[in-house]
C-alpha cells in the first residue's frame, strides 16, 4: 500500500523526468500518483503563472527544476484537492525539499506555498 507521501514523491520524480525529457509520462497503478501527475500537466500554466505572481525579483525560469516541480505538485493539492488540508500540503513539498533540493529549497518552497495560502488566492 503505497501512502500519500511515498505517492507525492513518485510523482514529484516522473513529473521531474517527464520535463527533462519533454512528455513522456506514464501511468502509474496508485490512484493519487496519476491524480497529481495528470493535475499538474493539466493546469500547469495556470499553476506556474500563481508561482510567478509571488516570485519576487525572480522568474519562474530561474527556478531549479526539482523547486519548481515540488511547487507544482503542492500548488495543484492546495488549489485542487479539497480533502487535504493546506498545511498538510505545504509541509510535504517542505519535506520533499529537503530530500531533493538544496539547501535553500526548503525555505525558499515554505515561504513560496505559505504566501499564496496567507493570500487566500487558492481557488477553494
């Protein structure tokens, strides 16, 4: 049984892969990995404008590719998921960042996640 962050990390790497090698993705077996995989690529303009709109002297270019895919994954959950609660979200792109990023990431996707919440711009 696969739980929900081993499912947030799966998908955090095939949506990873799938932009380094431009589509390609899979289906998984598990439920919540085709969700979030299939919710990204789906709303991924809209997802990454949000994140631009509260970059601050910064661009979503100059975003590593593992920040903005974990960014991805939790801005989808926060906006699109109704069932899991925001902190819930934030705290797991957190956690992926520390395993994935540098060591700048997980702060830099904590306060990314947490100013978009405190806005209340989430679509809910």
């Amino acid at each position: 049984m696969t739980t929900r962050r081993e499912a947030r990390e799966e998908a955090f790497k095939i949506l990873f892969e799938d932009e380094m090698n431009e589509g390609g993705a899979v289906e998984h077996q598990h439920e919540f990995i085709n969700e979030l995989i299939t919710g990204v690529k789906e709303h991924k303009l809209e997802i990454d404008k949000k994140i631009e709109s509260f970059l601050v002297n910064w661009t979503l270019q100059r975003i590593s590719l593992v920040d903005k895919t974990i960014l991805r994954i939790a801005l989808y959950e926060i906006i699109y998921i109704e069932s899991i609660p925001h902190a819930v979200s934030i705290n797991e792109a957190v956690e992926l960042a520390h395993k994935y990023g540098d060591e700048k990431s997980s702060k830099f996707i904590n306060g990314i996640l947490s100013n978009i919440v405190k806005e209340g711009d989430v679509g809910r």
